[in-house]
C-alpha cells in the first residue's frame, strides 16, 4: 500500500508501517487501525520479515492519538463507531506487546494518547529530541486508555500517577525515565535506523535490533521527573486526589505548585477516575485486565458531560476553557466513579 491513511511497504527484511495524516499529527482513525493491525499479522506470518518499524510521516509528530473530534461526533450520533474504534485500538495494543517479532516505534514528535498507544507496548521505543509524550486526557474530560493503566503504575515511584493525573507533556528524557520509551536517536539518524534494519537477516533476534539501535543513539540528558522524584513521590502516593492537592500545597518550589495549578484546571471527574483506574492498574496481573477495565470505562464515558465539554473546550470551540461539571474534586460522588467501573458488555476479546 503506498497511499492512503496508512502506508505498507517493505524495505529488505523490514516491515515498514507509515502513519500517513501529517496534517492531523497522524491521528488515528477506525480504517487506520484496521489497516495496522492487518500489516502486523501479515509481517508477523512473512518469513521474509526481521523486524517491524511504526513511524509517522511529516516532521511534527509520530502520532497525537485517536481521532477525537470522529469520536465526539460518534457519540453525539450514538453510532457505535466510538465503541468499535475502542475495541478494535485495545486490541491493536495488545497485539503490539505480545508480537513475535521486533516491533520498533519510533516516536519522534508529538507522541500522545494512541501513539503511546502503538509505542509503548513495543520492544524497542525510539524517541528523539523533538519527541513531546503525553496521556492528556485528563484535560479532555476523558481518562488514560490504550492500556496506560498497566504502563504508568510500572513507572518508577509515582511518576505514572503525574503522568496520568496531570496528562502534561515530557521529552525524551523524561520518557525513557518513566520506561515509556527505551533509547534516544537523532531524528536525522532515522533514516539510518532503517536502513541498517533492512539489511538484517531473516529470523533476527530482538538482542540483533537492539545492537543496531544502541549503535546509532545518544544520551537524552538530564530527566526532570528523575529530578523532582522526590517531591512527586511524596505528593502522588496517596488514594485521593484531594490528598494528593494538600500534599502539593505543602510542597516548596515551582514543580510543585504547578503540578498543583495544572490539575485543579483538569476534569474533577476525570481526576478521580484516573486514579482509580491507575490504582487498579498497579494490582494487576495482565495488561489485557487493565483493557478490559479501561473499555468499561470508556464505554460509559459515552454518556459523560465532561467528555463533550472537554472535547468541545479543545477542538471545537477551541477556547480551551471548559465547564467542568461538577466542577471540584470534592463535588464527585463516589457512585459516579463506581458507575465507571462497570465492566464492558460484552467483554474485550483478545
């Protein structure tokens, strides 16, 4: 395929798949997704194939994540398209970590939401210096998905619970320390990290990849998370997010009394959700567990006011000041966040 949403193609012994909506920061759509998931099972079952490398096309960004402004649209509608591209995106997910052959994303650019998505689960995550990562949905009245509730709780300390909570962007560094990424090339050496791929021989093994990979990077320098550990430690590692704004209001120094201005402009409901399901996350025992829960919520985040405030506030309108409603962390009810909770119907099959 050399046109199109998504582009297929093969260079030697590599399985290339190229994310082809620049103008879009390469955003997902229902077809891309089907288009990804038929090239992994198709390269996975190639003997011809060594390796296989996800990147978006454009300079500005590997990829910015669903589609939200169609997802808006499908739940306003009340279409379903919504629930199937949720379903179809998990199982995609899950597909990537569980792949039998080297999976190499490279995040260069913006990397949010469903591109931490076709990233993160990967073997071998590739950021370079322009690399912008987020889960911002906290901002959008939605929580992190796309089995971030199994990725962040397995961040050192408590920098998954800033992650998900605060839903700001990190660079490289800080991607690698959070082990949402693995190693930092130039984004003028990618072209090179493919090349030296295309020559691998058939059956590679993921220790050959990692040879070349290691070959071309460089240091990503100094984390601000690995910096301000201490201060996000002590301030995230409580239940609540009413806990966790004290505790940040305790705190000497500008991280934190940003943390803390940045999340009082963040859905309460989403807030609390968010953690709930991070909660989870770090008690469970597969990543395909957190999906099921992340379904069930979104699912229900169908019927969500903030969902459309949010989305409303950022792509539409784009006033970028929503209405959150409630509009305090103290406002919530813990019966809306059980009602979240809920398991999908029907279940994800993976």
């Amino acid at each position: 395929m050399q046109d199109g949403e998504v582009i297929i193609e093969r260079r030697g012994t590599a399985g290339v798949i190229r994310l082809n909506r620049p103008r879009a920061l390469n955003s997902l759509t229902l077809p891309m997704i089907r288009a990804i998931t038929e090239a992994l099972q198709a390269f996975a079952g190639d003997s011809e194939v060594a390796s296989v490398v996800a990147m978006g096309e454009g300079e500005r960004g590997f990829c910015a994540g669903g589609d939200i402004r169609a997802l808006h649209e499908s739940a306003r509608a009340g279409d379903g398209l919504a629930a199937s591209f949720w379903r179809e995106e998990f199982r995609l997910n899950h597909l990537i970590a569980s792949y039998p052959k080297p999976y190499v994303a490279l995040m260069d650019g913006i990397t949010m939401g469903g591109g931490v998505g076709l990233s993160s689960h990967g073997r071998h995550r590739i950021v370079t210096e322009r690399t912008r990562l987020a889960m911002p949905e906290t901002g959008i009245g939605y929580v992190p998905d796309v089995g971030a509730t199994w990725l962040l709780p397995r961040s050192p300390g408590q920098a998954g619970t800033w992650l998900g909570l605060t839903g700001l962007d990190i660079g490289a560094a800080d991607s690698i320390h959070a082990r949402l990424a693995d190693l930092q090339i130039a984004s003028s050496r990618l072209g090179a990290v493919i090349d030296a791929l295309s020559t691998l021989p058939r059956g590679s093994s993921s220790g050959d990849v990692d040879a070349v990979l290691q070959a071309l990077s460089e240091s990503p320098g100094e984390s601000r998370l690995r910096q301000n550990a201490a201060t996000i430690d002590r301030a995230f590692r409580f239940n609540s997010v009413e806990e966790i704004l004290a505790a940040l209001a305790g705190e000497e120094g500008d991280f934190a009394a940003e943390t803390r201005r940045v999340l009082l402009t963040r859905s309460p409901t989403s807030l609390k959700l968010a953690l709930r399901l991070l909660r989870a996350g770090r008690g469970s025992a597969s990543l395909a567990e957190c999906l099921g829960r992340e379904l069930g919520a979104c699912l229900q985040m169908l019927d969500n006011p903030d969902f459309f405030e949010g989305i409303r506030a950022a792509v539409i309108d784009k006033d970028r000041n929503p209405k959150w409603s409630p509009a305090s962390v103290e406002a919530v009810q813990a019966a809306t966040i059980e009602h979240f909770l809920k398991p999908a119907e029907p279940p994800l099959s993976l």
